[in-house]
C-alpha cells in the first residue's frame, strides 16, 4: 500500500493532480483520494486546509510515506518555502518534487526552476530527491511520476518490514460509530503489526480496548503489519472518546510538560523564554509555554537560529509519546511557524 501527501501553495496544482492519482474520498481539513486495481493500491492525501492551518501539513505527512512537493513555473512562495524548511525538520525520508503546470513555460525555465529548487534544498532531507514535470492539460508527465512512486515505493516497503516486530502503534485520524458495529477508527499502523482480537489502550485516555475486527480498502484481514493504512472496529471504547492524533498502542508516556533538546531551523526566527508555542508529534498538537532555554549547561533567554538547546516547555494537554518521536515546534504568530525539530530528554 503507497500512502502519498501532495503539499505545496494553494496555486500549485496540487489539488488537480491528487485528483488523477485517485478517486476522491474523505474531506476534512485533508481530503483523501484512493486508488486500487489488483495489488496496486494508492491513498492521496492533500493538504487542503494548508496554509491556513500548519496542522493540516503535519497530519498529511504523518499519514503517509512518501511527500509530493508541486511547485508550479512561478517558482517558489512562502508557502512552498515553508513546506521545505517542514520537511526537513520532520527528516522526511523520501519524497519527489513535482514541477506541475509545465505545460504553461518553456523547458528551459523548467530546468532553471530545478537548479533554484536543488540549490535551496542542498544540505535538506530533500537534497536526493527526484523531479518530475506534469502538464495540467494533457498530463504529460504521469507515467515517469508514478514510474518514481512505485520504485521509491520499494524502498519504503523494505523499511516497514524492518519495523514488523516492534511493539505496535496506530495514529488514528478518524472515528465514528456505525450502527450494528459501534465504535469504528480509522488510522495507520506506524509500527509492529496488529491482529485481530489484540487488546491495546488508547492514548493519552488510557482506556482499554479490544481490535474486534480489522479492514484494508473495505477488505477484511486478520492481520495488518507495518505501513498499512486501516479501518478497526474496536470493543469497550466509544467513538466520543477517541479521536484524531490518538494512539493504540501497548505502552506509551503521557505528559504535559517536556524536557526536550532540540535543535532551530537556521531559517527560523528567534524566541524567547516566556513565549508560547505550540508543539506537535505524530497528529497530536498542543500549545505550550517556553520555561527554560539552557545552551551548553547554560540558561539564555533567547534561542538564536541554527543552534541547538535544551527547552523545558510547560502545557496543558496530555500528549502520547514514545522514546523515538520526533516532536516539532512552531511558533504561529510567524510568517514562517515551523521553526525547530526535537525529542524528549
């Protein structure tokens, strides 16, 4: 199964090119496209409530493996700069940029729109990534794109097989309750496989459940490994007391407060002890309060760009989380929120 997130400015082309990759499904603030024949089965997520929302953006990423970046002939904007400077405070693996609307330029302002993308990307988690160009009218383009998806698709197979035996974890992003069935979430399995009958908790609630029954595109299954994207009904929880950004799992810590090292965006911009940000990992989110900014054993009140530090940060929500997370910062009130990358001490 290919789990795809389609980013970039609300004038990318984004959005009619999630629409050739699949038939559109679920909208919420991602709107989901799905396409299956045989084998070959393909979930589109769009980001349709970025840039409004930064939450939107984490949740299509978190959601899926493999991140179109569509930049269109005009080259790139705040918003396409911002999803850039996400991606590699997220260290996203694998990806490719699609240089959409070449139908609307010349080859040669295409391949200079490459040179300016590689030369910004250069030292990013994007640096190796592959480019396409997709026409918006006769979508020229489409075979090499999904050429690239599915071999890049390969690699990210052989990662998920690694991650089988851990203990499972699946980041929900739906729930709701079906009559005759009663409580029914939709979600990935982000690690360990899962099993019908399996007993699990629910995050940060704590409330215990069982998997009554599990599906993969509308197909029953026993079993669901690594990677695989879900639909569980689930015993001895209701829909009201689940929702998106839980976690099933085993065993998970559940704070408010954080002690994290982390480490700033060289293109972020300064913040000081005292200030509110808001923080998010996996699909959960919660604004919180800078307390403490220790530099080398050092208390500093203000975190300069590029550096690394050690933050305690002080919130109210209860956030799931394991050792291996990496946690996300933001600061909301800036043109550019995303602004360093973490993980608790």
């Amino acid at each position: 199964m290919t789990k795809i997130a389609i980013i970039g400015s609300e004038k990318s082309g984004k959005t009619t090119l999630a629409g050739k990759l699949g038939k559109k499904g679920n909208i919420t603030d991602i709107t989901m496209y799905d396409y299956a024949k045989n084998d070959d089965i393909l979930t589109t997520i769009d980001a349709t409530g970025y840039p409004a929302s930064v939450k939107s953006l984490i949740t299509a990423l978190n959601l899926s493996d493999i991140a179109l970046l569509c930049v269109p002939p005009e080259g790139l904007d705040p918003q396409a700069a911002e999803c850039i400077i996400t991606l590699d405070l997220m260290g996203y693996k694998h990806g490719i940029v699609v240089l959409t609307k070449s139908d609307t330029t010349y080859p040669f302002a295409i391949d200079e729109l490459k040179a300016k993308i590689q030369n910004v990307t250069k030292g990013t988690a994007l640096e190796n990534w592959d480019y396409v160009s997709i026409s918006t009218t006769s979508f020229e383009g489409m075979d090499e794109l999904k050429k690239i998806i599915s071999e890049v698709d390969e690699k990210v197979e052989k990662e998920q097989r690694e991650l089988d035996e851990l203990s499972p974890r699946i980041l929900i992003d739906q729930s709701f309750n079906v009559t005759g069935i009663g409580c029914v979430v939709l979600g990935v399995v982000s690690q360990g496989t899962i099993n019908a009958k399996d007993k699990m908790m629910a995050y940060p609630a704590k409330k215990e459940l069982e998997i009554r029954s599990i599906q993969m595109h509308d197909v029953d299954v026993r079993s669901a490994p690594a990677g695989s994207r879900v639909g569980l009904a689930l015993k001895g929880i209701q829909s009201k007391d689940i929702d998106r950004g839980f976690v099933v799992s085993l065993e998970e810590t559940v704070d408010t407060d954080f002690n994290m090292k982390v480490t700033l965006s060289p293109l972020a911009k300064e913040f000081n002890v005292g200030d509110m940000l808001h923080l998010y990992v996996g699909l959960q989110s919660s604004p919180v309060k800078v307390t403490e900014i220790v530099e080398k054993d050092r208390n500093v009140e203000t975190a300069a760009p590029g550096k690394e530090y050690t933050l305690k940060l002080s919130g109210t929500k209860e956030i799931a989380y394991i050792k291996s997370d990496r946690f996300i910062l933001a600061n909301l009130d800036e043109k550019q929120r995303f602004i360093a990358c973490g993980y608790v001490q």
